[in-house]
C-alpha cells in the first residue's frame, strides 16, 4: 500500500472523463459473457407470453430456432433450454425426461442444425416432467429420493447428450449426480460434453415465475428443502462446490445470483474455477416491476446488476435480459 495522501492522491482525477473511466474499469461485461434461458412449448409458431415474467415468453420449436439466430447475431454464446411439458405427459416418475423426442431434446436438434456455432445449456432435473413438481422421485411420504432419481437423471443426461447438447447442468441438487452423469458421458463416447454443476442452489423464494413458465408452481407438493440449501449457509455451499469438483463438474453455478454475491466471490476464492451465476426469474421480474413503477432506469438497472455478478466473481450469468444487455452492451 502506497504512501500518498490528499492533495496528492485524488482518486477522482480518473474518473473525470468517459475515456478514463473507460481505461481503468477493473471488469468487462461483455455480449460474450451472457447465457440466455428460454422456454419451449408445443405446437408450431407459437408465442406464449409469461404473465409474471414481462417481455419472457414460452416458444415452440420452430421459433426457438428464431431466437438462436437472434443469438448469434447479438454475441450471446450460449443458450439455456427448459421445457414446459404438456400435461398428460407429466407423470408421477417424469418418464417423458427419458423420451428422445421430447420438447427439450427437439429443440436442441433444431438448434444445433440450424445454428450449430450456439452452445446448448441443457436443464438436467425431473421437475417439468412429474405430476407432483418435484427434482426427482419421491416416496409414500412425499420425500425425494436420492439414489433412485440419480440413476435417471443419468439416463435423462444421455438422451439430452446424444440429441446435441453442449453442456448438461444437472439442477436437482441430488448427492452423487455429478460423478455418475460423468461417468456415463464418458463411458458413451461424449467426452466434450460439459458439466455445469448447480452446485449451490439454494431453496429461494425468487423461483416462483420460473415455475409459472415450466408449468410446476401449481402442482408442487410441499417444498424442496429437503434438497436445495438454507439460504442461511455459506461454508455448506463450498462443501457442494468441492464434492461437484471432485465428481468432475468442468464449471460451477450459484442460483440465486444478486442476494448470493458472497457465495460467488468466495467459491471464486477458494476454488479458482469458472463460475457461473443464474439470475433468476425472481431478480428479472423485480427490475421489470421497478422500472414499470418508474422507480428505476430498466437498461441501467440490467447492466449494474449484471456487472456485480461479474465483478463479484462470475465467468458468465445466466439471464433472462440477455439480449437487451447485448444490445446496449453493443452500443
């Protein structure tokens, strides 16, 4: 630490033009650092605006491919797929994750051919496809089994690995499903597929529009703390990321991300390995209420929420505002 003081030292002589603050801002934000989540749904041509997710709609097929050229042509790299499953293919034991012509591993093809320089981020959980809205399967007593729905959240990784995915990003928070979903992809020959663990994900209350796009708000049978982390633990969250390291996850995610800052920098910290942040549908709808209530710029509230998730550690996030970033981004 330097010894100058005032006047001698003045801090804001690099911050009294564009150019300066320009030169020497400490992070970047750029299009490239941006995943994009969307939502598919059946039918053909179809837009389905989410009524708590203003300006975030569900897509068919077809239009997905839309929003992958989209995509491309703003410099976003990655999209993120969820689907919202019809529901007489919702079951009990969410068997439609293990049909290779679901809607999930339909638009992956669709992407991968029409698009095929975008990556595809694939959700790897059971909760778009059971009747009861949980990860995994449950017993009698409504608890989630851990070991019965590892072993098909391997099998749903392989069918969403062999329909093109690029990244798989198991989200159910099951103990053990990073080290045998590895161990799978390996084993048939996908040894370029990434793992993406959701490695501290946490049971928030900021879910709750993500769960009205996928269709499982209103059939979810109790709550999921049995399997997702108190959002009071920190030193749990670096166990998870350490065990999902060892199991052979290439990158590690925090979910929530804003009201998470401290888990991102201190798994970045620890680790020193890429880490991803979801800024989840709870942390969009609040900057689209503030800005419809006039109580904030929406574009500056975007670009300084996002630069804090880099800033505090994160190789890339997770948004749903992704395009509009990219778009003032390229300005």
């Amino acid at each position: 630490m330097h010894n100058a003081s005032y006047p001698a030292l003045r801090l804001r002589r690099t911050r009294a033009s564009a150019w300066s603050r320009a030169l020497h801002a400490e992070t970047a934000l750029t299009p490239a650092d941006l995943i994009w989540p969307l939502f598919v749904v059946e039918a053909e041509g179809i837009e389905q605006p989410i009524a708590t997710m203003p300006g975030v709609s569900r897509w068919s097929v077809d239009r997905i491919v839309d929003r992958a050229r989209e995509a491309r042509d703003l410099g976003i790299p990655c999209l993120a797929l969820f689907p919202n499953t019809p529901e007489p293919l919702r079951t009990d034991d969410g068997g439609e994750a293990l049909n290779p012509d679901n809607l999930m591993c339909r638009a992956t093809r669709a992407i991968k051919d029409a698009v095929p320089e975008i990556g595809v981020l694939t959700d790897v959980a059971l909760d778009p496809y059971t009747a009861h809205g949980h990860d995994g399967l449950i017993d009698a007593a409504g608890y989630v089994l851990n070991d019965e729905t590892k072993d098909v959240l391997v099998q749903q990784a392989l069918n969403q690995a062999r329909a093109g995915a690029d990244i798989i990003a198991p989200s159910d928070m099951m103990d053990g499903r990073v080290a045998a979903i590895r161990e799978a992809l390996e084993g048939e020959g996908f040894a370029n597929v990434q793992i993406m663990s959701y490695a501290a994900k946490y049971a928030s209350a900021f879910y709750g529009p993500f769960r009205d796009a996928v269709g499982s708000r209103g059939r979810l049978q109790g709550d999921k703390k049995t399997y997702q982390m108190n959002p009071a633990n920190a030193e749990e969250a670096l166990r998870e990321v350490a065990l999902d390291l060892a199991e052979g996850a290439d990158t590690v995610m925090v979910k929530p991300g804003l009201p998470y800052l401290d888990i991102i920098r201190r798994v970045k910290e620890r680790f020193e390995v890429p880490v991803f942040a979801y800024a989840v549908s709870g942390e969009y709808a609040m900057i689209e209420a503030a800005a419809a209530a006039g109580a904030g710029d929406r574009d500056a509230l975007v670009l300084e929420s996002l630069m804090s998730l880099k800033r505090a550690g994160c190789s890339g996030v997770l948004t749903y505002h992704a395009p509009l970033a990219a778009r003032l981004l390229a300005r």
